[in-house]
C-alpha cells in the first residue's frame, strides 16, 4: 500500500504531496481537520502524561520497588515512547495524509513503530511468568523472579524488539521476494507505509504476535485455575497468608485486563495485516489507518487501568499532580500496607 492507493472516496479534489509523481494527497475539510487533530492529539498527550506518571511513580516511590513493577515500568517506556515518537508523527501522517520528514525519518518511524509493538508484548510475556509463578509457586517466587532477573527480561525485551523492528526494515525483510512489485508499484514522494509480502507479514504477525498472545492465554488461564483452587482452600481465614495471596491476585487481575486490552486493541490490526497480501492489498488505506490507531490507544488506556485497579497508583498519582513529591521524604511514603 502507498498514497498511490488511496483512492478520492471522499468528495473533494485531488491533491499532490509534492507534485504530479508524488503520492496522491486527501485534503479533508477544515472542520475533519481539526477534529482529527484534537481527538488524536488528546490520544497522544494522554498516553506520555499518563505512562510519564507512571514511570515517575515507581521510579520514586521505594515501596515500589519490585519486580513485577520494574516489568510494568518497562511496558509504561514503550507506552510513553509509542506516544513520542509513533503517535506524534503518526497524527500529522493520518490528518495530512502525506509524510513530510523524509525517507530516513520514515524508516525510523516505522521501525519504531514495529520494536515498540513487540516490546509491549514482550513486556506483558514476561510479566504473565512472573505472575505465573506469584500464584502458582508463591514459594518459588522470592528465588525465581528477583530483581537480577527482572532485568534480564526487560533487557531481552528490548534487544529483541530493536532487531525485529530495525532489522525488518533497514535489511528490508519485509519485502524479500517482492522488491520488483514493491519498487514498481508502491514507492512514491510523500508515502511512508510499511508494506510487507505474505511471508513477511504471517512469520512477524505470528512471532511478534499471535504466538506470545496465546502463551500468555495460556498461562493466565493456569493462574486463574490455581487461584480459584487457592480460594476454596483459604477460605475465609483472616491470616497474613491470605492477605498477600489475595494482594498476589489482585496485582495478578489488573495485569490480566491489562494483557486482554492490548490483545482486544490490537488483534483486527493483525488480522487485516495477516490476510491482506493475500487478497490483493485491498484492505482500504483508511480501514488500515484506523486499525493502528485503535492499537495505539492501548497504550492511552494502561495507566487509566492502574489508576481504576491499584489505590496505591492513585495515591502516587496525587502525591506527584500536587508537587509534593519533591518532599525530600516522599519517596520512602507507604502507599499500601505490605
């Protein structure tokens, strides 16, 4: 797909990028305009306002300081950089319907479109194991998932996200195979859009994916068995035990919402980008646009379920809205009682 394809569906003149051989430009009604640039620009300062208080929260606060939370500031980053430097540029590509920084920007654009995608789910991978063995093997946890290995999962995440994302498109693995058909139909002035040949979209689809989608079902669905076993054992006995396995499950819940609503967001994205060199590249450019940004708002809505889940991010939230926590004390605050 390029701005070649898009075709004049709305009714106004056709309108060039640069010129008559660069790609053909939508010119939206000024009203269209505007309205796309404040419900997009909201998107985009409610998702780094929001993963920036996030990231602050448990960087500052050292009751914070946890494994899982180091795993969940890692997603946050890749949220808050999504915002930066995906949503951002992408807004002005969407409204616009041209790309206006270049041939280099825009394969950093969409590199960093793809690293950051797999990153988010890389991130939440991880963090349904470190939840698998919260609930599964609470015994296990305290030698398994330290803060040493906390780190070495966010580290794997982000090496690994860097050469799917880099790699895919600065060695063009995305149109191995095509590049005749890619460079004789799509190319053109003023488009930035990543095209990818059937090999490439079902292989990255399905790593990048749709196979961690379903390890992740998977463990949840192991972890909600036990717990639910857990329940029926514990009962209603009022004991410190039950107390930290019923925090355990409640951190284990808000982290499943979390994995449902990245899965929820972004599965008729790939569903549209596993099919569509398979018929043709017909999926309309405006269905695909829509698709991304329905994806993109995932990383909007994250902090609003932690602000919904967790008390204790609310009352950081707070602490940090109100300037306090410059406070030379703030940062050893109890935020729940352990």
């Amino acid at each position: 797909m390029s701005c070649k394809t898009f075709l004049n569906d709305w009714p106004m003149e056709p309108e060039f990028c640069y010129g008559n051989s660069s790609c053909v430009r939508t010119v939206y009604p000024v009203a269209v305009r505007i309205t796309l640039y404040f419900v997009l620009g909201s998107a985009v300062v409610l998702t780094v306002l929001g993963n920036l208080l996030v990231i602050v929260a448990i960087s500052h606060f050292k009751q914070l300081h946890t494994p899982t939370n180091y795993l969940t500031l890692s997603l946050a980053m890749s949220d808050l950089l999504l915002g930066v430097l995906v949503m951002f540029p992408g807004m002005i590509r969407s409204v616009e319907t041209c790309w206006y920084f270049g041939e280099m920007l825009c394969k950093l654009f969409i590199s960093s479109d793809v690293l950051l995608c797999t990153a988010s789910i890389l991130n939440l991978s991880f963090i349904s194991i470190d939840r698998y063995y919260a609930v599964c093997h609470p015994m296990l946890y305290p030698r398994k998932i330290t803060v040493h290995t906390a780190v070495i999962m966010i580290l794997v995440t982000w090496c690994v996200s860097a050469v799917v994302g880099f790699g895919m498109i600065f060695l063009e693995l995305n149109i191995l195979g095509i590049e005749e058909f890619y460079y004789n139909n799509v190319p053109c002035d003023g488009g930035c859009v990543l095209f990818q040949s059937g090999v490439s979209s079902t292989v990255s689809s399905i790593l990048s994916f749709y196979l961690p989608g379903v390890i992740m079902m998977g463990i949840y669905l192991k972890i909600y068995m036990v717990a639910q076993r857990h329940v029926r054992t514990i009962g209603v006995q009022n004991t410190s035990s039950s107390k930290v396995d019923k925090h355990q499950r409640k951190a284990t819940k808000t982290l499943a919402i979390i994995m449902g609503v990245f899965l929820s967001f972004w599965t008729p994205f790939f569903i549209c980008n596993i099919i569509d060199p398979f018929i043709g590249y017909s999926v309309p450019p405006i269905l695909f646009d829509t698709l991304v940004w329905l994806g993109y708002l995932n990383s909007t809505i994250n902090p609003l379920v932690y602000a919904f889940f967790y008390s204790w991010f609310r009352k950081a939230f707070q602490i940090i809205v109100y300037g306090s926590i410059f406070r030379s004390d703030m940062s050893d605050t109890k935020l729940f009682a352990e």
